[in-house]
C-alpha cells in the first residue's frame, strides 16, 4: 500500500478498507507514516467525514496498537463511565461508589486534566498519598474487594490515541466526530468494561457546543460500542455552566465527600446527574430494571452511607491518608481567600464555564502543558449558580489562592465569566437527551 494513494483517496471522499485503516494506524506508530501524512490524512477525515463501518475499523485499529486490559476474571457486568470533559464536573467520585454500593463493578481507568476541563486523577491526587498508578493485580484486588476502584490508564494503552491526539492538537483536525468517537471508544474498550456510560456535554464549557452535534457525537459512540458487544449508552447533559460549585482539585474532592455525606441537597444539579449517570451503569449491569428502581437504590446507598464508605476505602486501598475524607476542608487550605464581587444587581443569566475552568488552571488547579505541576488547594468556589438573585457588591464566587504569579489574569476572566441581567433567564435542562 501506497501512503500518498491512501491520503489522496480519503481526499476525494472514498471509503477505506479495514486493512487500509490499520495500515495507516500502525504506520503511524511505527514511524512509517510520518507525522505530515498522518496529519493530511486527518484533515481530510475532518473534511469528508467517515461511514460507520470505516470508524468502527478505526475504533479498532486504534484499540488493537497497544495493550488490551483483560478484566474477565473479575465477577459481575464491569460498567465504566466517561465523561467528554467538562468543568466543575465530579461525577465520577460520585457516581462509582454509588454504583459499587448498590452491587456493582466499578472497574476505571481516569485521565488527567488538560486545559479547562478538570481530570479525575488530579482530583483523586488531592488527597495526601493516593497513588493513582498502581499494578493490574492490585486494581484488580480493590475491584473485587470494593466493588469499585479508579486509577490511571496501566501499561502501554492505545499509543496510537496518544500520538494521534498530539498531532490533531497542533493540526486543528480536534473537531471531527469520527476522530473524537474513536479516541474516546478506542480507550474505553481497550481497558475491558463490558459495559459503558457515556457523559456527553454540551454548551460553551464542552467540545460540542450543540446538543445536535452531542447527540450526533453520543449516537457514534454508542453505535461502536454496541457492534463490539459493549452494552452502551449516553447522556447528553448541560455544559453552559459549571455542574457542580467547586472548580479545583482538592475543592471538587471535597464537594464530592460533601455529597457523599450528605450534606448536599438532593435536588442539587450535580447530585441530580450522577443519579442519572448511575441509573444508567446499574440498568447496564443488569441491577435494575427501570430509572425509578435506579434512584431508589442509588438514594438509599448515599443515605446510609455505604457510598462513602466504599469511596473512603478506596481512597485508603489507594495509599491515601482518609482522615482527609472525615475533616475535607483540610484538602482546601490556601493561603488567600478572595471574594469575586457582582458589579450589577440581578440575575446570574450566564456563566462561562470554558472561561471559569481556563481561570481555575490559572491559580494553578490545571495544566497549560503536560508537565505543569498542580497546587490542589487552590481553585474557584461558586456562591450563585445560574438563574441566582445577586447583588452588587455580592461575592458571586470565592477564590482559593497560594500564588499571586497569574492571579490579576484569573480574577478578571472570572468577573467577565459571568452575566448579570434584569430579567431571570429562561431554565436549560440539565439532561437533554439519553441515547442507546
Ligand atoms: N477526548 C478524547 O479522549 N479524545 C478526543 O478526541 C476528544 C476528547
Ligand atoms: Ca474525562
């Protein structure tokens, strides 16, 4: 096969053989194909779109360049849950405990944060000794044990995705349903879950900014995951505005044991939609047969208690100091607390949760690049969500600072990040559509 022929064919618009895909993908890996060739043939893909067939072999070629996580030996339906990325967004610390209280087998593999959209190794690393980098065995041991267990992508996972992502950030080829679906799913089934829930956002803090191309994003991945034996399903929710009120590692970690402890309002959005996200993983695994049996039993998981219990365990079992879990506002002390005031009287009509999650990295909660080292007390806690009466003067968010190195930048991207209006604004669903 002819490198040049193949980027040429995708160029005008036709379709590519399995074999050609892979032979692409695994050039790729090896040095064969160079970084040029991968790119242009990237573009085109974001140009001419792909068919389902030539994503699925994708997916695959993908998945197949490095190690395949074999979790079979463990008992049970292994649910996984993803999110697309978002801000503000503590779903998984959540929502795995829950669904491990309730029976079921939490078995994942997180990511890091990359610029505005926080990761959940990050938040976990917050807490004094967790090491998220662990052996299969002994993940495999907290699994089974625990029900539930959450570390970093072990062992050599799809190199291709890794190789694939540096390029597309450099090359604008980000924005392509094909290319994001099979990123995603290449992932997510090469680290073994037999079944997956997908949190697809939408809205200006998301990758997606319509629910129309969400849904087309969300009806991809399912579709994948579906034709490889994978029960899978998708959430598309709301990403306008941050989820939860804590942007920052260790202060998301806290709301997350804040919730767990039930000291957050059941009606609460964040609260709200890992009962969604949580349904769908216990309907997935087999453990309950309709939403409404879901919520019972997740509700009463987080009202006994059993949903913290089994996070705190993990959270030891993961080398971390849980006496953090039983005081959190240990995980959350900065040297300066600063109030962001309201310039008008009103209501809190927008919140720009890209711009919120940009200013948290700035006070050091995030990484502009790889390497960037993240301070975990530090970050940005909301005291009015959208739709909100505040008044001039009136702290809107307050912000936990240990360094004054990017602070002027962040203290004004957070006051331009929300708006203020005379009229309280119409409502945004929280959860716009469920596909599988
Ligand atoms: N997240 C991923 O893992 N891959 C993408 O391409 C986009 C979001
Ligand atoms: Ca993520």
């Amino acid at each position: 096969m002819i490198v040049t022929e193949l980027i040429e064919m995708k160029r005008d618009g036709m379709e590519a053989s399995a074999e050609q895909i892979r032979f692409m993908v695994n050039g790729f890996v090896s040095g064969e194909v160079s970084d040029a060739q991968m790119a242009a043939w990237m573009m085109a893909i974001c140009i001419r779109g792909m068919t389902p067939r030539e994503t699925g072999e994708l997916t695959l070629a993908m998945m197949h360049s490095g190690d395949v996580v074999d979790l079979s030996d463990l008992p049970g339906v292994k649910v996984d849950k993803h999110s697309t990325g978002g801000v503000g967004d503590t779903t998984t610390l959540v929502a795995a405990p829950l669904v491990a209280a309730c029976g079921g087998t939490v078995a994942k593999m997180s990511g890091r944060g990359l610029a505005h959209s926080g990761g959940t190794l990050d938040k976990l690393e917050s807490v004094p000794g967790v090491c998220v980098e662990q052996p299969l065995d002994r993940f495999k041991r907290i699994v089974r044990d625990l029900g539930v267990c959450v570390i970093g992508q072990s062992g050599d996972l799809v190199p291709a995705d890794k190789k694939m992502y540096a390029l597309r950030d450099v090359t604008g080829t980000v924005q392509s349903i094909p290319l994001i679906a099979s990123s995603i799913m290449s992932k997510k089934l090469a680290s073994g879950a037999d079944a997956i829930v997908l949190d697809v956002k939408t809205g200006g803090g998301a990758f997606m900014k319509t629910v129309e191309d969400s849904a087309a994003l969300a009806r991809e991945m399912v579709r994948i995951g579906d034709s490889l034996g994978r029960r899978t399903a998708a959430v598309i929710t709301d990403m306008n505005r941050p989820l939860g009120m804590a942007i920052g590692n260790g202060l998301e970690m806290k709301e997350a044991v804040d919730v767990l402890s039930g000291r957050v309002p059941e009606s609460d959005p964040l609260v709200r939609v890992c009962l969604t996200l949580g349904g769908h993983m216990l309907r997935l695994s087999g453990l309950a047969k309709t939403r409404e049996e879901a919520e019972r039993k997740l509700l009463h998981a987080l009202r006994t208690g059993e949903g913290l219990r089994r996070f705190r365990a993990m959270l030891g079992r993961l080398g971390g100091d849980v006496s953090y879990v039983d005081e959190p506002e240990r995980l959350v002390r900065a040297a300066e607390l600063v109030p962001v005031a309201s310039r008008a009287s009103g209501f809190v009509s927008a919140i720009d949760a890209k711009k919120l999650g940009v200013a948290a990295a700035l006070l050091g909660a995030g990484r502009f690049k790889k390497d960037d080292v993240i301070d975990p007390a530090v970050g940005i806690l909301m005291k009015k969500r959208y739709g909100d009466r505040v008044e001039a003067g009136e702290p809107f968010a307050v912000l936990y600072v240990n360094s004054r190195e990017r602070f002027a930048e962040a203290y004004e991207m957070i006051s331009s990040a929300v708006t203020v209006s005379q009229e309280p604004p119409k409502e945004i669903p929280l959860v716009y559509e469920v596909i599988e």
